[in-house]
C-alpha cells in the first residue's frame, strides 16, 4: 500500500484477494461508510484500477493497482448494532466452521445496511466476531424472506462457494405458501427473467424472453383451503426467481405485495399472516477439496407455522419446525 498525500491510498491487489467485484472489495474494506458513498466514489471515478474508471462489477485481478480516495468513515459507536439483534443472531448460527457460516436469518432483518439502514446482518456478524479477519455474503436474501443464509469466513472459501453456486451444485430449498390447490408434482417453471428499475427507483423482475434462464421448481407438501405449501428447489438463482414465477403459474406467494394478490392477501392477513410467506427451509452442498458434506435445516419460524395452523394444517409444526 502506497500513501500518495492527501490521504489517497494505491493498494496492489493480491493473489487471494483476486475474483472479486471491486463494489464488494471496497464495502469490506471501508467498514463504516454508508453503502450510497462507496458507490457515488465508483460513478464519479475517484476509485480507479491501473489508472482507469472502472465498473462497480469490474472483478479485480492479482496485481491490479486500485487507487482509494480519502474516505470519511462514521464514528465506530453510531454504527454498532443492538445488543438484542446481536444476542438473536449468535442464537441464530446453525453451523459454523473454519470456512462457512450457515445463519437462519430472521425475517425483516436486511443482510446488509444501506437504503437508510445503518447495518444488517453482515455489519451485526462483524461486530460478533470483531476478530474474524473476512466475513462475507455468499449470496442474499431479501429483507422479508427467513432461513438459511451461508457466510464465507475466508476469501478462499467465498470463490470456492460462488463456484458451486455458478455449477449448480449448492441445493437451496424453500417453503412458500401460495394461493390454490397446486398440480401434483415437482412441477417445474422453466421462463427467462429480466430486471427493471422503474422511474421511481423500485426494482421489479418480469417473465420476459429478453431476460436469462431460471427454472424452478414447486412440489406441493400440504394442501388446505384455496392453499399449497410448497417446497421450493432453486434450479438458478436470478432476483425474485420464486416470487415471478410463482406468480407467473398462477399461484402468487401469500404477504407478496408486489407481484402477488391483494384479496388472498388480505385474506392470510386474518390468518395472522403479517409478512412474507417464503423460508429458506434447507441448504446442502459438499466443499471442494474433500470437505464434508453439508446439509442444514432451518424450521420454519414461529410465526408461520402459527398461521399454518390456523389453516388447518395439523401436521405443519412437526413436519417443518
């Protein structure tokens, strides 16, 4: 690392730090900058690599050299998380090794601070394991979704993840629960995906044949009045995969106010029902390098099973809690 004056800094990226998108590199590294101000310093250019602008996807390569602007970070203390948020997410850890953390994520807890939230849950492990050289999301969950969620411990680790994930070799399950009597299954919804940001700034996915592959697929695990639980398998992992296409098959997820329907909406709110009905239930996959197989469970939450009940579903606690 070279000082330049001014306090701006040119840091040589290393063989373990190669891979990955310069975005993700810098919100690691300037931990206690708001997420908007990494990324207004990408589109302004003050982040350049061998002297060039850059893309917040750029992925950097061993030997780059990334010149870092002087950066204000807030003051340590206004960004420490609650201690209860700390206490629910160190209960919350359903396996944890060397390499990997598996969390069952609470539903309405982002993964990450940003869009006027000062931390998720990557800033609340951090601040569990202030020793912990590396944590970092393998992948994400949205705010409203519960379950399971992997956390690399080692950059190694976190390359050799996203490569299984890109091979399909990471089995992600789900439950969700969907309006009407859903076909016998599997049932599988094989429509492409393309993203939008509209004029007010709200991200929405639509089936289009512009968009990229995704398949899906639903096998119905309990059936109840004008209702499915389903199990859900992610074959590819694009945004909103579950939500669009259930929708798209007819069978929007209950609490979905953005792709789903507002009478059965509505209807499950009388349930008790306050939320999103979609739980990363399982995850299993086996660690290149003859690590173990892995596979972990995340029961449904309290909440939901409740609602199950009300439905009918006599069964529900003992099958998926």
């Amino acid at each position: 690392m070279e000082n330049t004056g001014k306090g701006v800094q040119i840091l040589e990226i290393t063989e373990d730090q190669a891979g990955q998108r310069v975005d993700n590199f810098l919100l690691a590294r300037l931990k206690g900058v708001p997420r908007s101000h990494v990324y207004r310093i990408l589109r302004r250019g003050e982040v350049r690599v061998n002297r060039g602008r850059i893309k917040p996807h750029y992925r950097l390569r061993a030997g780059d050299r990334l010149r870092l602007p002087p950066v204000r970070r807030r003051e340590a203390g206004t960004l420490r998380p609650p201690a209860a948020l700390l206490e629910r997410l160190e209960r919350a850890i359903l396996y944890e090794d060397e390499r990997l953390l598996v969390l069952d994520k609470p539903a309405g807890v982002a993964v990450h601070g940003g869009s006027g939230l000062s931390f998720g849950v990557i800033e609340a492990l951090r601040a569990l394991r202030p020793g912990a050289p590396y944590l970092e999301l393998v992948h994400r969950l949205d705010r409203d979704t519960s379950g399971c969620l992997l956390v690399a411990k080692r950059r190694s680790a976190l390359r050799a993840l996203h490569g299984l994930l890109r091979e399909g070799r990471v089995d992600k399950r789900y439950l969700a629960l969907v309006r009407g009597a859903w076909p016998g299954g599997p049932h599988r919804v094989d429509v492409p995906l393309r993203k939008n940001v509209l004029a007010s700034g709200e991200r929405v996915v639509r089936v289009s044949e512009a968009g990229k592959a995704a398949q899906t697929e639903f096998t119905a695990r309990w059936t109840g009045e004008d209702v499915t639980l389903v199990e859900v398998r992610l074959l590819t992992g694009r945004t909103h995969q579950i939500r669009v296409h259930a929708a798209h098959a007819g069978h929007p997820l209950a609490g979905d106010e953005r792709y789903g329907d507002a009478a059965f909406n509505r209807a499950l709110r009388r349930a008790g029902l306050r939320r999103l009905f979609l739980h990363a239930w399982s995850v299993a996959l086996e660690m290149p390098g003859g690590g173990p197989h892995l596979q972990v469970t995340a029961p449904l939450p309290a909440d939901l099973l409740a609602v199950l009940e009300r439905l009918g579903c006599m069964t529900c606690k003992t099958d998926f809690g």
